[in-house]
C-alpha cells in the first residue's frame, strides 16, 4: 500500500512527499521497487542529479540497474551524453547496461539527426 502511495506521489512529482512515504516501507523488496519509480519519474522531470541521489538508496541490484538505465537515457535525450556514459558505466546488470548504452547511442543518433536538418534549413 505504501509502495503505490510513493508511485503515485512521485508521478505527481511530489517527491518529498513519496521519499518521506518509503522511509516507512519495512519490506526492502517493495522500498527498493519504490525508490526505483521516484528515480525514474525524477529523470524524467529532467532531475537527474537528485535521481542519482536518490538511486544510491536502492539495494537491490536489479532496482538499482533499471533506476540508472533511466537516468543515463534522460541525461542521453536532455544531450549529456558524457554524463549519460559514465551512468551507464554504474549499471551492474549487463544487460541492462546495454540497453541504457542503446538508449544513448539512440539520442545521439537523434541530436545528430535533427541537428543535419537545421543545417540544411540554414542553406
């Protein structure tokens, strides 16, 4: 019940809010699985910073995998692809890695993609 509250919360983008709702999740299977939708729901509201904050609270290897694929592909799509890099070097699950590694080879395709067609605008 806490789990989803926190979901919900940090959806809103209320993340104290859901933080302060996961401190009370005695389960560590379901805080971990929580921490991981704020991380991802913060990456997506472009707080990468404080989402890998946040990621650094997850115990479970496999939740914290996927909380950082979604940090390294929001920093990817927002073109901080060093940052996006050095993410997605932290991601102990290989195959997760590959999938953020995929995700920013996708947004620097997309950032190159774009940028030769305001190029060619420009002519």
């Amino acid at each position: 019940m806490l789990r989803e509250i926190s979901e919900v919360l940090a959806q809103a983008r209320q993340f104290n809010q859901a933080l302060q709702i996961v401190q009370k999740i005695e389960n560590e299977q379901d805080r971990s699985e929580a921490l991981r939708n704020i991380v991802e729901s913060l990456a997506k509201a472009g707080q990468v910073d404080r989402a890998l904050q946040v990621a650094q609270e997850i115990e479970g290897t496999s939740d914290c995998s996927w909380a950082l694929r979604e940090i390294a592909a929001a920093m990817a799509e927002a073109g901080q692809l060093d940052r996006a890099l050095e993410v997605a070097e932290m991601i102990d699950h290989p195959i997760v890695r590959l999938q953020a590694l995929a995700a920013i080879v996708a947004a620097k395709r997309e950032a190159e993609k774009g940028k030769g067609k305001s190029e060619k605008g420009q002519k």
